[in-house]
C-alpha cells in the first residue's frame, strides 16, 4: 500500500515538473509582449475652426504617423462628442484633454472666489494670477472645487469613443519656474518666494489645521514643513484617484501631463505623479525650458520610468518641438525609444516635421 501512495506521488511530482514550465513561459510572454511605440500630439480643437479644418489636421496626424490626439475643447464635453469623431474616423486614438486645477475663464468656478488658491503673501489666483494672467488655481481641498473637477472629467469620460481624460495642470502653480524661463519673468527663484508658494486658502489651511493639529500661517518657515508638503502633495493625489475611478466606470483610461520626473515635479510644482492611480504619464521633458540638450531627455524618461517600476503606468515623453529643426526632431524620437518609454508626444508640431515624423516609424 505505502509502495503504491509513493508511486503515485512521484507521478504527482512529474505532472507537474512538466506541466508547470510551459504554463510559466506563456505566463512570460504575455508579460514580455509589448506595445508598438506610440505617437501622440496635443491639439486644441477652437471653436471658432472650421470642423472641416479639424478634419483635414486629423487625416494629416494619421498620415504622418500620429496614432493618438490629445484634445482640448476646454472640458466641453458637447464639443468633444462632436469633434472626437472626426478623429477617429481618420484612425487616430483619441484623449480628452482638460486644464484641472488650472481652469481660466471657468464660468462656474468664478461665481466661487472661495474656490481658489491663495498665496503665501496672501493673494488670490482668483483676481490676482502668479506670472500670467491664465493662472487661475483652483484649491484642490475646497470640497466643493473638487467635486467640480470630478464632474468635468465625468462629463467627458461619457463621450462615447474616447480612450481616456488626460489631465493636463494637475498640480500646484509653479514654485520655481524652469530656468529658461526666469529670464522672461526677470526672475530669480533661489528659495520659496511667497508670491509664488500656494495653497494657503481658508480651506486648505483648515483642513490642515484639522489633520495635524496645527496652523501653517504660524509656521515660520512652512518650506521646511515636511507635513505642509506632504498635505499638498496627498491632496493632488486624492484628486487624481477620484478621476481615475471616475473614468474606469465608464471604461476609460486617465492619462496626464505632468513634469519630467517625480523628484523634479514634486521640487517644482507639489506633484509626486509616480504615487498616483494612473494608466499613463506624459512627462513633458521640454529640454529647451531648462537649457538642456537631448541627453537630459534621455536621463529624465529613464529616471521616470525607474520611478514606476512595479505600476502598470506607462510613460511617454512629451516634446516641445516648435524650435527643433527636422533632424533635431529625428535625434529627439530616437533617444526617446532608446529611453526604454512606451511612446512619444510631440507638442506644436510644424510642417517642417512631418516627413520627419512618419519616416521615423519606418
């Protein structure tokens, strides 16, 4: 009897020393089995343009190469619903690109001054715009402010065809600028400058003030309250969390616009996006905003994508164009896929690119 259990445990043993192998190198092919390297471009679709004009920019991204749209209709979803077809008529992927925390001109945000991100020095993005007049910050922990994000990106999310919301400003306003554009803004940012070192509205304070048990307008140097920034930076998130489970109950993805690398992002702008619940990053590694060349764009995807390493998050590096020539563009592409990102975006393109583009798909 024992000689018939062992025999029957050895064949056990073989069954599944044969079965195992196989099932483990089909487990590994569908993980090794990688996406095409894809091709995106922002584009804002006016609405004072032509639909026939959309039209003819959507069958020239297809036919160079483009395979995804980002579109901004300025979170109107009406307006997406009747471009978004166009686009993907043509064979193009298409994202619903929307301004988040920074929202100008939002007819019902500015009948709520409450909503808004207040300085340090105790000025209002409402009425009173850090560096450009556009800048209108909504606080991300006013209830109310939230939750008017969170319809839009369902709005949006509804539109039958798209791919995914992509958030673009998903962040706190700039904190340091990138040091190309300080000379524009005669500038010089060596420290936190109160003018520009939000979020020290009612509401953000208070809910603070509830969490920590104390209130950062007391603080003497808040720059160096690790809690301040970490409150922050969890707020950002939480936004991002709701509008992902927003946009995967309607089977859509959530994407975002957001500075080159989690260090630098979270340094820059109070945006740590390597935490966030997220399908895809576009990291908008604009080397020519920081005096940088091709080998910076390079460190900056990698640095990226070791930052995700374990997420399902895919990154694609974002370029600013308008100024590369066509062979700058052709290098650019390059060291991104060398880079190791799932694809590149390419913001502003010229006429100049486009023979550029395509044939570097080849």
């Amino acid at each position: 009897m024992r000689q018939g259990i062992n025999l029957l445990l050895l064949l056990l043993v073989l069954a599944t020393s044969c079965t195992n192998p196989q099932k483990e190198t089909a487990s590994k092919k569908v993980e090794n089995t990688k996406q095409p390297f894809k091709y995106w471009t922002w584009y804002g679709a006016g609405h004072t343009v032509p639909d026939s004009i959309h039209i003819a920019n959507f069958k020239k991204f297809a036919k160079h190469g483009i395979d995804a749209v980002l579109i901004d209709t300025r979170a109107d979803a009406d307006r997406l619903s009747k471009i978004a077809p166009f686009a993907i008529k043509a064979g193009l992927e298409v994202h619903a690109w929307m301004f988040t925390m920074n929202r100008p001109g939002d007819s019902i945000a500015l009948q709520h001054p409450d909503w808004y991100m207040v300085s340090r020095s105790g000025k209002s993005c409402f009425n009173d715009r850090p560096y450009v007049d556009y800048y209108q910050w909504l606080s991300p922990s006013h209830p109310e402010a939230r939750q008017h994000i969170w319809n839009l990106v369902e709005g949006l999310a509804k539109v039958e065809g798209i791919t995914s919301v992509h958030l673009d400003y998903i962040r706190y306003p700039d904190v340091y600028l990138p040091v190309g554009l300080l000379p524009k803004y005669n500038l010089v940012q060596n420290e936190e400058l109160p003018d520009f070192d939000f979020d020290y509205s009612d509401a953000a304070v208070e809910k603070f003030q509830k969490k920590y048990g104390k209130n950062i307008k007391e603080i003497e140097v808040p720059a160096i309250d690790i809690e301040w920034k970490q409150f922050r930076l969890n707020e950002i998130k939480a936004v991002v969390d709701g509008a992902y489970e927003i946009a995967h109950k309607h089977g859509k993805k959530l994407t975002a616009a957001v500075f080159p690398y989690p260090e630098m992002a979270d340094h820059m702008v109070r945006q740590r996006w390597d935490k966030w619940q997220i399908d895809a990053v576009l990291p908008m590694i604009y080397n020519n905003f920081y005096n940088e060349g091709l080998d910076w764009v390079k460190f900056a995807s990698e640095q990226g994508i070791r930052d995700l390493e374990g997420k399902r998050t895919q990154l694609h590096t974002g370029l600013y164009i308008p100024e590369m020539s066509a062979e700058e563009v052709k290098n650019a592409i390059e060291t991104v896929k060398e880079s190791g990102a799932a694809g590149v975006a390419f913001f502003d393109i010229k006429e100049t690119h486009y023979k550029t583009i395509k044939a570097s798909k080849k």
